[in-house]
C-alpha cells in the first residue's frame, strides 16, 4: 500500500506541467525555474515584499519541478481590498490555482510569508484539494509583527527606520545576485543618523546607497517603500489566528532560528534605534512552536531572524529538504 501511494504521488510529479490559462503570468507571479514536467512548487513572499523573493532562487537550484515565486502587487487602487492575511490569501489561492487548477500542491514561505503560505494551504484544503508539502521558514507571530508595526507607525525614527530596512534589503538582494557577501554594502545607522528632517535623511541614505551599489532610480526606491509600509500595514491589520483543519494531511515542516534572535546584530541595519524592537527581540515565534508542535521541526544555526536567507550555510538543512521534496520520482514523506 505504501509502495502504491509512492507511486502515485510520483506519477503526479512526473507528469507535464499544467497549461497556462494565460499567455503570460501575472505581475505578481515571478518564474525562478521553468522545467516542463511535474506540478509546479510555491513559495509566497514575506513582509519585505517584493525584496524577499530572490532569496528563494536558492529552492529553485535544486527543485527538479518548476518553481514559482509570488510576490505583492504593485501600489494599485484595485487592491485595496488586500487587507489582512486570510484576504491576501484568497488572492494568492486565485493565482496558484488558474496556474495549475488541480494540484496537488507544494507550498512554502519565510518569515510573514509563511502565514501567508499557512493560510493559502488551509483556503485550499477547505476547497478541497491536496496539498503534498507546507514548507516554514521562521515564520513570526502575528501578535510580535504586529507590535513591530505600532512601535513604527508612532515616531519619526520608526519612518526612518522603515527607509533604511527597505535600503538595505535592496542591497542585500543586489550583493546576493553579484555574489558578494552579506553585509558587505549595507548602511549602518551611525551612517545616517541625526536628521530631524524625513527629506533630508532620505537624500542622504539614498546618496549612500548609489555608492554602494544601488541599482534603483531614487522614483523607483520611494516606490519600494511605500510599498512596504503599506503591505506591512495590509498583513497586520486583522490579525491571524487560524489551524489547519483537523483532516488535513498535509506534511508541515517548519524551521526555526536557533538563536531567537529577530533583530541580533543586524539591528543596526535594520532600526534607528534599539527602542523600536523592544518586547519583540526574542520569543517572535513562540506562538508558531505551539501551533505546530506535532509536526518536523528544525533549527537554524543562523544569527538572526532578517539575515537568514543571506546566510548560505544556515539555510542548508532547508534547501536539502526541498531538494527531496520537489524532485520528480515517487516522494516519501520527510523524517
């Protein structure tokens, strides 16, 4: 019986690639990896947007299936209605679906991308799919995200901050793609601090930027931090506290940073001052370690939760996992 559900989840896997409802993919879907067999894998941005995609293109290198990567829509009136994570959710579950409308399906995210990825895969099983895999990658609570958000939505430190996070994972991603190490180019606080002045602060850390590599126009950088205020504002908005129903199969495997650390030594990449992350530093996940308590857990032996996908060796334990999980031939279950 065993040998007989293998085989039938590897002539899933092997079988030809759904054909697109579309002649080109939506804005929102990015193709890290196009291979004409099997059923295509997932994964769903986190709260950095559109900047934290890239770093998947790790999953795709060694998944024999294509790979698909979905971003946040550009700023656009008709997506208002993306508030909260059940609603973004639905959308993505539109997405997925008119690219492969039977499934079943493989799924993962990072950090806030994994709620999302969480909520995608319950929306589908309610509809009454199969979904195969639910991979996690330090996903953060719902009640520390957002914290995070109030503590920068209330001062003038907390915009700034929010310009050179958005800063600096632009570099990161730009760094990652030239093959230079993490950290390399980024902006330190003490580079940028003391401006009373938003305009200001944000000419100087744009300046800086350009001379460390950035590859963005400053109309096109303003763009990516709207961007992100306002997807960080959508996630949080309502809140999230949903299971997977009792009948689902699904094989969830979820990791975690060994450290507990959310900020660590990137802080002062990241914030303009420590006080932003206070009561939120450690502990960010600790609702995700009771909801998923009975499946596979892993730690990371990363630094901090916002430099893992930079850290190669950290993620191994992960792209190894994927890499077994997304290969074309009969799948077993992970142990």
């Amino acid at each position: 019986m065993e040998q007989s559900m293998h085989s039938m989840t590897g002539n899933v896997n092997q079988a030809p690639a759904p054909i697109l409802a579309f002649k080109q993919l939506p804005q929102e879907v990015v193709c890290f990896k196009q291979v004409a067999h099997g059923r295509p894998v997932f994964w769903i941005h986190a709260a950095a947007g559109g900047n934290s995609i890239w770093q998947y293109q790790r999953i795709a290198n060694v998944s024999e299936r294509t790979l698909y990567a979905i971003k946040p829509p550009s700023i656009d009136i008709t997506h208002y209605w993306l508030s909260g994570i059940e609603a973004r959710a639905s959308y993505y579950v539109a997405l997925i679906t008119s690219i492969d409308p039977d499934g079943p399906y493989d799924l993962g995210g990072y950090s806030m991308g994994s709620t999302l990825a969480y909520e995608v895969t319950r929306q589908l099983v309610l509809m009454g799919h199969k979904v195969q895999s639910l991979v996690l990658i330090d996903p953060t609570d719902m009640s520390s995200v957002q914290a995070w958000a109030a503590a920068h939505n209330n001062s003038d430190l907390g915009a700034q901050s929010l310009v050179l996070r958005t800063m600096n994972f632009s570099l990161l991603h730009d760094d990652s793609t030239q093959g230079k190490t993490a950290r390399g180019s980024l902006i330190h606080r003490d580079d940028v601090s003391g401006y009373t002045n938003l305009d200001a602060f944000i000419e100087r850390i744009y300046d800086l930027g350009v001379q460390r590599g950035l590859r963005l126009a400053k109309d096109q950088f303003m763009l990516r931090v709207i961007q992100d205020h306002q997807l960080l504002e959508s996630l949080v908005c309502n809140g999230y506290n949903r299971s997977l129903p009792e009948h689902c199969e699904v094989q969830v495997y979820l990791f975690v940073n060994r450290s507990r650390a959310m900020q660590g030594t990137a802080a002062p990449y990241i914030l303009m001052s420590d006080y932003l992350s206070r009561g939120i530093e450690e502990n960010y996940n600790a609702e995700w370690l009771v909801k998923c308590r009975r499946f596979k857990i892993t730690e990371l032996e990363c630094t901090t939760h916002f430099m893992l996908l930079f850290e190669a060796e950290s993620l191994k334990p992960c792209v190894e996992l994927c890499r077994k999980l997304y290969q074309l031939g009969p799948v077993s279950p992970v142990r």
